[in-house]
C-alpha cells in the first residue's frame, strides 16, 4: 500500500520547531503577528488556550517542546496546514489509530469508529477480472485479478451506497460462540432496526442484532414479546439468555451483515474481567 504523498514529503526532515518555523518564514508572518492572530483565534473559539505568545512561539520552534492540542490547532490555522499533516511533525499519523485499536483486545463488545485520516492515501484494487475467471468456484482473489491498480481511499469509501457502523465483539463475548468467536468484527446495518420475527431455515440465515444497552453492548439472536426482548445465545455458548425490557433497557443499534473473524484456534478469554452469565431481568 501507498500514499497519493509520501510520508516523507508530508512530514519533512528536520525538528518539529524548525519545520514550524519555515511554514512561517514561508508566509510571510513574524512572531509577533502569530502572538496578534492568535488572539483572534482564541477570541472566536471563546478560549484563550488557543493563544500564543511571543515567547511561547521562539520556546516551540528552538526547542523539543510539543504544543498543547490548543496552540496546534491556532498554527494549523494560521499556517494553512492540515492538521493531521501537522501532527505528523511530532511523529503522530492518525492513521495508524486502527492499528493501535487491534493491538488491544477488549472484554466488553462494543461499537468500532471507522474514521480516515487521511483520504489522499492510495490502496490497492482489482482493475481488471482475469476473463477465465469463473466466479461460481472458489479461488484466491489473487488468481482472479489480472491487473491491479491504485486509487485513493476516499473513492473506495465513496463506492458504498449505504455506511456502515462497524463492532467488536468483546474477549469475553461467547454469545454466539461457536459460530461467530469473540474477537471477531461484525458490519450493522443500523437502517434496518426492526426486529424481523422469521427465525430462517437454519441458525446462519437467523437474523442476528446489534444492541445498546444501559451500560455497554451486546449482540445475538433475539425475540421480542410485547415489551419484553430476550437475547438468545448459541446453544453450545453456554451462555443464558437475557432479558431487556424493551425499549426502556435496550435500544436495537442495527442488524448484523458482515463478520471477520479468525479460525485458528479457540480464542483466549481476556484477563480483564470475567463473562457475565446471569440472567438480566
């Protein structure tokens, strides 16, 4: 994977100060304009965190220090930078916030943020299907595609025509354990919230919910009575069902349509807390 900017050319050798001090130097602005208009700033944020003073500015840019998130967005401003661009100076890609996410692996199950940054970076995508490629068999991806391009992710984001809320569902999360495995990723559709009574033929076509509850989330099979709406786990989970009084308890986020999930083993439960299994009333 690539970005449409190097990382380089965004983020330039040097020290953070100086690189400041050449977007000023750049622009035309002396410290003491930057000490004015910041005053400005502050003035139409309300908050004079976000002023800079004369003194404040030589400190940043001969030195190592690191401005408060206040005075990083007033140079963001008067420096006509980006301000993910910005942060990229003291060493910070916000891109790499994803990656920092999965490194951590929470017991509870939960809504994932789904942000980009940085929507100039470019990805990988099939530009062209191999002709002989028949779709009715399973394959790698990488037999089917002939020609693989690059385009921006922004597009790739643009292509769905509905968005999309993304969870995780936590270490200590057996609900629908075997079938779908804590540690697994779950798209919801969160326009389709009414609880749809047909069970399918089999528990993969059974539709499966994503839910808010008073403290945290939960997911599973569920049926609503009146105003009562039960949680069904997998029979093999071990786990109980639950009960919510519906909607006062419990609010229907979406219906699940997508999981990711590992098959290597039996996930490992999570030493941060212990599973819940009383039954909720």
């Amino acid at each position: 994977m690539s970005r449409g900017r190097s990382l380089q050319s965004r983020n330039p050798p040097g020290l953070p100060g100086q690189r400041l001090k050449a977007l000023r130097e750049a622009l035309g602005i002396s410290g003491r304009d930057v000490q004015t208009h910041s005053r400005l700033i502050a003035r139409s944020q309300g908050n004079q965190r976000y002023c800079i003073s004369h003194s404040s500015l030589v400190e940043i840019e001969n030195s190592t220090r690191v401005p408060s998130v206040h005075k990083l967005f007033t140079l963001s401003a008067l420096y006509r930078i980006n301000f993910v661009d910005l942060l990229l100076f003291f060493g910070i890609d916000l891109d790499q916030i994803n990656t920092a996410r999965l490194a951590v692996k929470l017991p509870k199950t939960h809504l994932v943020p789904s942000e980009i940054y940085d929507t100039e970076r470019r990805v990988s995508f099939p530009a062209r299907f191999d002709p002989g490629t028949r779709i009715e068999e399973t394959d790698l991806l990488s037999r089917m595609v002939q020609t693989w391009g690059e385009i921006p992710i922004a597009f790739v984001q643009n292509l769905a025509l509905r968005k999309y809320l993304y969870g995780f569902i936590g270490m200590d999360d057996y609900t629908l354990y075997p079938m779908i495995r804590p540690g697994a990723f779950i798209q919801i559709d969160d326009q389709d919230t009414k609880i749809d009574p047909d069970p399918g033929e089999n528990e993969f076509e059974r539709p499966i919910y994503f839910f808010q509850l008073r403290e945290g989330y939960a997911y599973g099979w569920c049926e609503l009575e009146g105003k009562v709406l039960s949680i069904i786990p997998h029979q093999m989970s071990g786990r109980k069902t639950r009960q919510f009084n519906y909607p006062d308890d419990i609010d229907v986020v979406g219906r699940v349509v997508a999981v990711a999930m590992s098959l290597r083993r039996k996930p490992a439960r999570s030493s941060l807390s212990r599973p819940d299994t009383k039954r909720i009333q």
